[in-house]
C-alpha cells in the first residue's frame, strides 16, 4: 500500500497542476487572483510550526475544485504547508481511500500529512455552508423523468460555476471550514 508521503512525492506541484489545466484554468486563476486571505497571522505562525504538507485529490473539470483549490493554495503560501495535486481520476486507489459518505468521489478531498507522514486532518469536497446552497438548489430541479432535467441540470450547474468564480463569501466559508479542520 502506498504511503501518503509516496502519494504526496508523486503529486503535481501548484504550477505543474495550472500548467496542465484546460477545462478551468481561467476560472481558478480568477478565484486565485481575487481572494484574500483575512488577517489571521497567529493562525498562519501556528500552522509554519508545524510543517504541514497539502495532497488536493482533485481534478481540471471539476467546479467545486476551482473554487476551493485557490484557498488551499493562498493557505499553505501564508502558512509554508507544500502542497501536491493528485487527480482523481487515475489515482483510484487514492480516492477510494477518501470516500464521501463511504461511496461518492467526490473532489476535491485535501488530506493534511505530518512530519511523519501521518494525516492530522482531512477536508472537502465543500465547505458545510456552501454545501447548504447547493443542496437547496438541487430540491428545485425537476424529476429526473422530467425531459425538462438534464437542460435544467445544465442550467443550475452553470449558475454553480459562475457564483464559485464570483461569491467572495463562499471563499471565505472555505477559509474558515479549512481552519476549523486543522485547528482540531
């Protein structure tokens, strides 16, 4: 089995995984251009101390991974956490280690390894109130019967991927879900 400091030394690093991105690339640097960190430098001294390193399960396509993968990246800059990209989607044996609910694979899943390589905490695939927003926005779709569903599908996911570029709180619900994960 492999360890999760092999998985970490296979993973790409922040610039190789932007540098292969086709599907969201311009949506990510968006997000990472924009958000800001809030001022918590006790936090980040906290977090430099204890010589963390980041594997991100993820992938290009995903909405979700665009949007939270920026706050991950301007963390671990603020707070010397390495981090490694790892892609769901052929690293199986990975993912499945991380399951959502037991069964989903859902991404991204960001595992937080130790000097001993040890995970001291994992986090994703969404923060628990952006989560809220969009459960509540799955109830209004129609029946999966319906013929109207998968343009209303479309549709919704569309009005996903622009609020994850554009909902500065959303970044921020990340941000706190994230702390509250490795403060505990």
């Amino acid at each position: 089995m492999t360890t999760l400091n092999e998985w970490f030394e296979k993973g790409l690093t922040t610039e190789q995984y932007i540098d292969q991105m086709s599907t969201n690339k311009e949506n990510m640097a968006s997000v990472l251009n924009k958000f800001n960190l809030p001022e918590d430098q006790a936090f980040f001294d906290e977090l430099s101390k204890r010589n963390l390193k980041a594997i991100a399960i993820t992938e290009d396509w995903c909405a979700d991974a665009m949007m939270n993968n920026p706050v991950l990246i301007k963390l671990a800059e603020k707070s010397n956490i390495k981090v490694r990209f790892i892609q769901r989607d052929s690293n199986l044996e990975l993912m499945d280690q991380y399951l959502t609910n037991g069964t989903a694979r859902s991404i991204p899943i960001f595992v937080f390894v130790n000097d001993l390589g040890e995970e001291v905490g994992k986090w994703g695939p969404r923060a628990e109130k952006v989560q809220a927003f969009v459960g509540d926005a799955f109830t209004n779709l129609p029946a999966k019967e319906d013929p109207t569903f998968k343009e209303e599908q479309q549709l919704l996911i569309k009005k996903l991927t622009d609020a994850y570029k554009e909902r500065e709180d959303f970044w921020l619900f990340v941000y706190e879900d994230l702390k509250k994960t490795l403060q505990s």
